[in-house]
C-alpha cells in the first residue's frame, strides 16, 4: 500500500514541475497571497474609499463651512449648527423625522409580524401569496409614492368615494395632504404599507427557524396560545427583529422619497423630513453648507436610535442565554 | 396565528371528530380574512394604477357616471402618448443601462472582496468584513450633498457615468456581505483538493468557487439591478438635463407639468416604470426572497 503511494507520487512529480514553470512571472504574481489579496480588495474598497468614506468626511467639514454650489466655503465653526438650533423649520423636520419613525416602525413591526405570523401557516397557494405580498417593497418607492398621491387626491381620492358615497360614513371629502396633520398620518401610513412586506418575509424567515418541539413541550406543559406566542416565538424572533428593526430605523428616519413625491415637505412646511430639508436647502437652494449641516445633524440620531434598538433587544437574548430561563 | 402551530397537534392528539367544524370556521376568521385584508391593501395602489393607466380622463374624472373601480371603455391614449410625444423611452434605457452597470461593476467588486474576506484569509480580514458591512449602513441621505461636490469635482455632472460609479456605496456592501454567506457554505476541501492539483488561486475561483456560488451571484444580481432601479435620491441630485433622467426622477420632474395633473399618463408612466423590475421579480422570486433573509440573517 504505501509503497504503492510512493511509486504514484514519484511518477507524478517530474509533470507537476513542468506544469509549475510554465506560469509566467505574472501568473506567479497572482498567485501571491498578499499581492492577490490587494487586488482582490483593491475595487471594493477603492469604489467605497472615494464615493463614501471621503463624501462622509468632506460632509462634516462642508457643514462648519458656508460654502454654496459653485463656491468654494470658508471655516465657520458651529455657526450653521447655531443656526439650526435657532430654525423652527429644522425643530420641525426633528419632529417630524421622530414622529414618523416611531409610528411608522411600530406600525410596520405590528402588522409585519402578524403577517409573518398569518404567512406561517399551511394554505394553499402559500408561495404565490408569499411572492405578492413582497412587491409594495420591490416596485419603486418613487411610483408607488405616485399611486398614493392620486389615491390622496383631495376631490377624486377613492378613500374618499368609499367613505362618501359608498358608505355614506361621511358628507364631505377628506383633504388627506391639504393640512398639517391629516398630511402627516397619510404619509406615515403609505410608508407603513411600503415597510410591511420587508418586515414580514424577514422575520418570517426567523419564525421558520424555531423547532416546532419547543412548541409540542409547551403544549404538553398545558400553554395556551398567548403563552406560546409570549414564552417561545417572540423570545426566540429577538435577535433578527433586533437587526431588522436597526435596518428599519435607520432607514425610515433617513427617509426623502416618499415625502419628496406626495408632498415635498408641504403643506406649509409641516412634513419636512431631515432629508427633505437637506436637499431643499442643500441642493435645491444652493446653501451646501448649510443642508450638509443639516445632513450631519441627522447622525446622533441614527447612532441613538441603532444602539437603542440593537442593544435593547440584542441584550435580551444574551440574558436569556446566560440565565436559561 | 399560534394556534395554526397547534393545530396538527389538535388534529394527532384529539379525536378526529374534534376537528369539526367550529375549528374551521376559527381558521377561516383568524387566518383567511385578514390574510386576504393584507393582499387587499398590499396590492390595492397598483391594482389603482393599472386601472387608472387605461382609463379615458371622462371617466378618471367622473365618479358619479361612471364606477371608479373598473373601466367602461379602456384606451391606450396615456401609454400612447408617454412613448410618443415624451422622452419615456429614452429614460428608460438610461435607467436600464445604469442598473445594468451598476450591477456588474458590484458583483465584479464585490465577488472579489467576498472571496479575498472568506477565503484567503489574512489578519484583520474579520474587520474589513465588517468595515464593508458598516458602509450600508451609511443612508444615502446623508451622503448625496457631498457626494454632489464629489460628483462635480471628476467632472461628471449631469452625466449617467455618475450614477453607475456610485450606486455600487450601497451595492457593494450588501453584495459582499451576501456573497461572503454563500462561499461560507461552499466546502473548503473543494479548494485545497484544487490547490493539491496545482491549480492557481485564480483558476480556484474561477472554475471551483465561482460556479458554485452562481445562485448567490444571481441572487446578489438581481437585488442590485432592483436597487439601482428603485434609487431615487441621487439620481434626483446628479442629474439635470431632462434626457439624462432616470424613470423614477423623470416622471416627478418631467411629467408633472402646471397644475393639472395627468394622472392617466403619470400612472401609465409608474406602470412601466415598475413593469420591468416586477417581471424581473416574478421571474426570481425564490432568489429575492433568499437574498434577502440571507442578508438579514448574516
């Protein structure tokens, strides 16, 4: 046997070295680890290094600057931050971003979950049904954000038709984006619509992964239905809801196409997202200090509103490895 | 919804006769009606859309003659007049090419970084992982004023090349970290029987690791293609001239003119504007669905 092993490696060793020499001086270069990882990093990290990293810190400086497009700013200090602080329609943009994450995730995790829940069981045409619910998040935001602004129309919206002259529930036409308020919730409601879908397939993934024994051990021990959900399922679903709801923040707050399409910030400034105000000041007014300013003044936010999330609903899962509860 | 969990152990452990009519007519309340009141609303804008894209603007106007939810007399004036008398299909191929780029330029970057993270394996390769993972988490919104500056520093404003070369900040990202996932699960003896035959790390990639990840490279294809279909915010700030556009940013800007509103060619325009990604999604479903839990999941 293991002479066998030696004639066989002896006879293929004169080959492999012809095979060897024959790559050429770059061949051989590639073929070097530390050169090859380089050049495998090289167009990642470079495309990220030049269209992130530096746009990120050029965003900082440009907000203690007072530069305009076409005008190279100089070093103001805090004074746009100053500003800001001194600007209701900022304080209102802060507002409103809040208001509308809040509701809005808690929105979309409610009714996600109770969908992820529903999608869960057996019916027929399940993978059908699972594929249809997914496009609200596959079309894009920008048209379907069209569809809901002729849906909000203030004389021919068809919530309106329903409620007036189907249902007779009402005699006058709702003016869903005419003001403050009903423009707010019509706003966070179609971002609710567009969330859902992702929250559900997410975390219906994570409801697949629990072993249905855990299930059949708390029904012998005599759990009801409540206690399943509340002791087993959403126990069990905090580590991905602690990462799907981190996604949702972050992006619901940074949110700009919804509100740009239905209302562009309107009526009288009410649904200014930070974005929004961003890119009206930034771009559109020509102010680049001041929207970058505004851009960075999003940033303590969002590293709030992730470490809020990620951290209260991570540490819950770590307690319970440790405890065993 | 937890009692469908219970509901074979109902069906084993009690007396078939149990499973009688009332526990149908519960599974019908709890399940069916609202999972039929989700599909309601969850299609109903598009199913507006649609019925709004075909509609002669008499009836779009006239509830009262005529019932809102269907057509009487359908035309194709909107579509007819969005491909003809406006720059549609230019926006569309615009939009097409820039996805279509876009995507390749990321699954080529971040083909190579997944492979160089997962496998070559070299100190620190854990950080850049994460590094690159951190990269999406950065929103577009906070980026899109700078990058304006950037974009008009290389000299490419206005210019479609613009678009390609930056939509991979939030392309790279998840594509590494989805591919990075799937030549996890692609057995290393695979490699080193390769490597023992005397094969080059490259031709390892090529003809061992790359053909097994094809359905990861699919999967992280199509959600870039998606992605950079749907983006919206800094096409809206590095593009000016209306023959640039692309199709979302086209149709806010170009479309919307005065203040009567062409709702039958607006909705004709979201239409086919949303036409190609939902083929494209019906034709991978399974992969998006993947792609996506596979990214959350990691």
């Amino acid at each position: 046997m293991t002479d066998n092993v030696v004639s066989m490696s002896v006879t293929t060793l004169p080959s492999r070295r012809l095979v060897q020499r024959q790559p050429s001086w770059f061949a051989r270069l590639l073929d070097y680890k530390p050169f090859l990882i380089v050049i495998c990093l090289a167009p990642a990290v470079g495309l990220l290094t030049v269209f992130l990293t530096y746009p990120l810190g050029l965003g900082v400086w440009l907000a203690f600057t007072d530069a305009t497009i076409g005008r190279r700013g100089v070093f103001v200090g805090l004074e746009n931050f100053q500003y800001l602080l001194t600007d209701p329609l900022w304080w209102g943009a802060v507002f409103y971003s809040t208001l509308y994450t809040a509701i809005a995730t808690f929105g979309k995790f409610a009714l996600g979950f109770w969908l992820a829940l529903l999608l869960n069981n057996h019916f027929p045409f399940k993978s059908v049904i699972r594929a249809i619910v997914l496009l609200p998040w596959i079309v894009p935001t920008v048209l379907s954000a069209l569809a809901f602004w002729w849906i909000y129309d203030p004389q021919f919206s068809i919530i309106s038709y329903l409620l007036v002259d189907v249902l007779h529930l009402r005699a006058t036409n709702i003016d869903f984006l005419g003001s403050p308020w009903p423009a707010r919730f019509s706003l966070i409601a179609a971002n609710i619509w567009r969330g859902i879908p992702f929250v559900a397939i997410s975390l219906l993934a994570g409801l697949q992964t629990i072993s249905p024994s855990l299930y059949e051990a708390a029904m012998l021990d005599g759990a009801t239905n409540w206690q399943r959900f509340r002791y087993i399922t959403f126990p069990m679903m905090m580590p991905i809801l602690a990462i799907v709801m981190t996604f949702s923040i972050i992006f619901t707050f940074t949110d700009f196409q919804l509100v740009y399409a239905i209302t562009r910030g309107g009526p009288i400034n009410s649904t200014h997202l930070l974005a929004t105000l961003a890119f009206q000041r930034g771009i559109a007014g020509g102010e680049l200090g001041e929207g970058a300013a505004i851009a960075v003044s999003m940033v303590p936010f969002l590293v709030f509103a992730t470490l809020f999330s990620y951290f209260g609903l991570a540490r819950r899962k770590w307690q319970q490895g440790e405890a065993n509860d | 919804m937890t009692d469908t969990v219970a509901q074979p152990v109902n069906a084993s452990s009690a007396a078939p006769e149990a499973m009688d009519w009332d526990s149908r007519a519960r599974r019908m309340m709890m399940i069916y009606l609202p999972l039929a009141c989700f599909v309601l609303i969850l299609l109903f804008p598009f199913y507006w859309m649609a019925i709004t894209a075909f509609k002669p603007n008499a009836e779009l106007l006239n509830f009262k003659a005529h019932s809102p939810f269907w057509i009487s007399s359908p035309t194709l004036l909107h579509i007819k007049h969005l491909l003809f008398e406006t720059s549609y299909p230019r926006w569309l191929k615009t939009t097409m090419l820039v996805a279509i780029s876009a995507t390749f330029l990321s699954l080529f970057a971040s083909t190579l970084a997944a492979y160089a993270i997962e496998r070559l394996r070299f100190r620190g390769s854990p950080y850049v992982g994460l590094g690159i993972y951190l990269a999406y988490l950065v929103p577009p919104s906070i980026l899109f004023i700078p990058l304006a500056t950037v974009v008009v520093q290389f000299g490419l404003f206005d210019s479609p090349l613009a678009l390609i070369l930056v939509y991979p900040t939030f392309l790279v990202p998840f594509c590494t970290w989805l591919l990075i996932g799937y030549f996890k699960s692609i057995p290393y003896e695979l490699e080193e029987c390769a490597l023992v035959d005397g094969a080059t790390r490259l031709q390892i990639l090529r003809k061992i690791t790359l053909p097994l990840a094809v359905p990861g490279l699919i999967s992280a294809g199509i959600f870039s293609f998606t992605l950079s279909w749907n983006e919206f915010i800094y096409a809206l700030a590095f593009i000016q001239s209306g023959a640039n556009k692309t199709v979302p940013v086209a149709i806010l800007t170009e479309l919307i003119t005065g203040d009567v509103y062409q709702w039958g060619a607006l909705m004709a325009g979201s239409l086919l504007g949303s036409l190609p990604v939902a083929l494209f999604y019906s034709l991978f479903v399974d992969y998006y669905v993947s792609s996506l839990t596979g990214a959350v999941k990691e």
